[in-house]
C-alpha cells in the first residue's frame, strides 16, 4: 500500500421536519452507496474548510450551525487505477440547518432527509452507521 494519504472532510446533517429529527444522505452517482456530504481537501485546508466547501458543493446549503466538540474520524485503505492506491484520512463533523431545502449535485443519483431509523437501513457501511449513531447521540 502506498504511503500516500488524503484528507476527506464531511458534515453529518441534520434538521427538523414536522417537529422530528431527520439527516440528510446522498447516494452516489458512481457506486450507489448511500452516504453524507464529504469530499477531499484541497491544498491548505483544513478538514472543516473542506466539510463547509464540500456540503455547500454537494447540497447548495450554507446555512448550518456546527455542533462543538463533535468529531467522528475513520481511516482506510483507497485502490485506484487511475490515482493508484492511499490511505484516506475522513472526518465527519456534525451541523444542524434550518433550511433543508437542498440542491444535490450532479455527483449524486438520489437525496433524502430520513429518520434515524430509514437513514440506518440505507447506509451500507458499519462506520457510516456508527458516526450517525454518534451523532444522533451527541444531538440528544
């Protein structure tokens, strides 16, 4: 494995619809897995930059309040013949919005606000679950 590694930063979203929490989950175009919104940083920023630029690429939402002290991070291996292989480092950090309107991005098949419920049974990864776990907890 290379020793090549690259920062990804995302939020965990969440907001309130008919007074019941629900998060926002992207599918992705490529690969169909369902997830938050996250990307790479680019040179010289840092993973919060990174999570704001990416979820307001990725959503069109600005407007969120960052909850402190929330920080859900994961690492694994990436193999990629075009890129070649790395480690990607992810950090996922958690915001509430008032304004769940949302624009998805073209990186992206599907969108969906859900209940902690519906968002578990669509994300197919343990980490991913986990993190939502986390932050439903950290917002409870």
């Amino acid at each position: 494995m290379s020793d090549k590694t690259r920062l990804a930063a995302g939020f965990i979203l969440a907001s309130v619809k008919d007074g019941k929490r629900v998060y926002l989950l992207l599918r992705n175009a490529r690969h169909g897995a369902w997830g938050f919104a996250k990307g790479h940083a680019e040179d010289g920023e840092t993973a919060m930059e990174a999570a704001r630029r990416e979820t307001l690429e990725e959503t069109g939402i600005s407007e969120l309040s960052v909850v402190p002290g929330f920080e859900w991070h994961d690492e694994y291996e990436v193999r990629k013949a075009k890129r070649g292989d790395y480690k990607k480092q992810l950090v996922y950090f958690l915001a509430t919005t008032s304004r769940p309107r949302h624009t998805q991005s073209d990186e992206h098949s599907d969108s969906a606000w859900l209940s902690l419920e519906g968002a578990l049974k669509k994300l197919q990864f343990d980490s991913l679950r986990n993190a939502l776990k986390a932050a439903d907890k950290a917002l409870s």
